[in-house]
C-alpha cells in the first residue's frame, strides 16, 4: 500500500463476498483499502472473468472453515478469476491483468510499473 499511496494512487478491492464479511476481513486483517462487493460476480462477468468451480474442487472447498456459498450469498460455485487493474483519472483502463488458472497471481511489481508509467 505505501508504494502505491506514494504514487499518487489508491487500491480497491472487489470480492463477491457479501459486504458484511468483507468488512470483516478489512477488520480482522488491517487493511488500509476497500473491498467492493460484486454480489452474484455481475461484474466479473461483464469482464469475461468468472469460472464455476468442478465438483472435485468443490468437495476440496467444503473441507475448508469457509463456506463460499455462505459469504457470497448464493450457490452457484461461480467464482472471480484473478485480475488487476489500472484505471486512470479519467476511468480508462491503462493496464490489465488476468490469468484463467485461478493459481496464478498478478505479480504487484507489474502494477507498480503500470503506475509509474502513468504518474510520468
């Protein structure tokens, strides 16, 4: 957050969690942004940025404390594919990031370097 604070710029979270466990988590962890809810992922969507988890993953998720179906607020297994982006003043995207294996992260230096170019 200092890096992109120092840039003159501002992080924004969106999760399809429901708000109240979205502030939960800005809570429980400290954090110094936002999460926006994208309830049902209509705007993931839109993007082209959701996938449906298989039944094996599924089965995997349900061993685990969270239940998906709970926090986001429906059933439909539907989840956000991991993506970044870089909107300018104006609302122009200048940088995007995304990867269809849900694994694989952004790296943060990349957005950093979108930042930097936008600030020059």
């Amino acid at each position: 957050m200092p890096d992109i604070t120092a840039l003159g710029a501002g992080l924004v979270a969106i999760s399809p969690q429901l708000p109240e466990h979205n502030r939960e988590l800005i809570r429980s962890r400290s954090l110094g942004f936002e999460i926006l809810t994208d309830r049902g992922n209509a705007v993931a969507r839109r993007f082209g940025l959701t996938f449906t988890l298989p039944q094996y993953l599924r089965d995997i998720y349900a061993t685990f404390p969270l239940d998906i179906t709970k926090y986001n607020g429906d059933a439909s297994w539907t989840l956000p594919m991991p993506a970044r982006f870089v909107i300018d003043r104006r609302g122009i995207i200048r940088y995007a990031d995304s990867d269809p294996d849900y694994t694989t992260r952004p790296e943060p230096e990349d957005t950093l370097a979108a930042l930097r170019t936008l600030r020059a």
